[in-house]
C-alpha cells in the first residue's frame, strides 16, 4: 500500500497513469535556503516552468537577508503566491525613498540602522493561500487561515480567519470560538502520521463531537504533550 503522505518527494501528486504531476511541489523538497524554515507537506503549485522556488516566492529575500521567511506544515500554496520580506523595503521615513545603498556600498552605513534588523514573516500551519495572493514584511498569518485569490495581506492575521482585498481585511472566521479553540488544541499537523490517518474521517467533517473526541484522545490522555 502507498504511504499516507511522503515528505520525501519533490512532486507529491500521482496523476491516474501514475506519472507524476510537475507543477505542484514539496516545498521543503526544492528549497535549501539559510533564510527559509518549511514545514513538511506544504506545497507549492505554480503552471509556469521555475527554476528556483526559493526566488519564485520570496524573490527579495537573499541569503544573509536580517530576516527570515517561516512556514509550518500542511500549507496550500497555489500559483503566484509571493512573501515580500523585509529586504524589499524603502526608507518611508526620509526625505527620499530610494535605495542608494544598493548601488553604492560606500552609502551602507547610512542605512544600517534603518534595515540592520529585518521582521521575519511567520506562516501557520494548514494556511491556504489563494491564487495571486501578496503576504507584505513582517506579517504573521495563523494556523488555518485561509487568504483569498489575489490579497495582499500587510497585518497579521488571526488563526482560522479568512481574509480578502487589497489591503486584506477579514471576512469572516472559519469556524466558533469554542471549535477554533478545539483545533488549536489538537494540533493536528503534530500528531504522527497514522494518527492523522486515523482521525482523516473528523477532519474532512464539520463533526463536533469527532473534534472533541480526537482532542481526548491525543491532547488530554496521559501519554499527551
């Protein structure tokens, strides 16, 4: 029997002759970048040929960069998704915007203090983000929100929110307290593979009572974390 999921593959999609589908990929499997964290099983589809994930998502961040780009596990990724780090800023604050420091080194020192510490960009754990959607430096976006086609996100966005527009703005959220609470106690993307095998029928649901159970089950027995 095939593995439930395989963190190990480059393209983790097997198409009905058994070929494997080019465009959607492992994130962790096709990045090795010291400036980027990825989660197992998040993936990335783009339908355009690409070279370098690592530039086709975050093209502004470069290694050494004072900022880091986060992703948990379990994340959808869909075409044109794009994380604008901290490196691609401007000085707002002064009189011109423009970046002299990159094209003359000698004006480094002006601009230390402005980009010395850059504001890392944190993504949760099973995060949709829709098709053309912008995540701006420095947003944390929470475990199960979902971010729709073509957003640009420049705040941080709360767990289990869905959030749209340019500039994003919620929409509404994805489930009640008590529920979103329950999600965040189970933790789901941390439980060991067969045990998310096992509770995959409570989590293709709207079941209540099977949430409850499942956080019982492995959140609140003896053995749990």
């Amino acid at each position: 029997m095939p593995d439930f999921l395989d963190a190990s593959l480059r393209h983790p999609i097997r198409l009905p002759d058994g070929t494997s589908y080019p465009n959607t990929v492992w994130l962790a499997q096709v990045i090795d970048h010291p400036n980027m964290r990825i989660g197992d099983f998040t993936y990335y589809n783009d339908f355009d040929p690409v070279d370098d994930y690592a530039a086709r998502i975050a093209p502004y961040l470069h290694p050494g960069a004072p900022e880091t780009l986060i992703i948990g596990k379990f994340g959808q990724f869909a075409h044109g998704t794009r994380f604008i780090t901290s490196s691609a800023d401007h000085p707002k604050r002064w009189f011109s915007a423009y970046p002299f420091a990159v094209f003359n080194h000698d004006c480094m020192d002006l601009y230390a203090e402005e980009f010395g510490t850059g504001r890392d960009t944190v993504i949760g754990n099973d995060v949709w983000i829709g098709h053309n959607a912008m995540i701006l430096p420095g947003v944390t976006v929470g475990d199960g929100a979902i971010i729709g086609a073509g957003a640009v996100v420049r705040r941080d966005v709360d767990p289990y929110m869905v959030m749209g527009g340019n500039p994003a703005e919620p929409i509404r959220r994805r489930f009640s307290q008590q529920v979103t609470a329950l999600l965040l106690r189970l933790r789901w993307w941390d439980l060991e593979l067969d045990q998310i095998r096992a509770i995959l029928p409570v989590l293709a649901s709207a079941d209540v009572v099977g949430l409850q159970d499942a956080v019982a089950r492995y959140r609140e027995g003896p053995n749990s974390p």
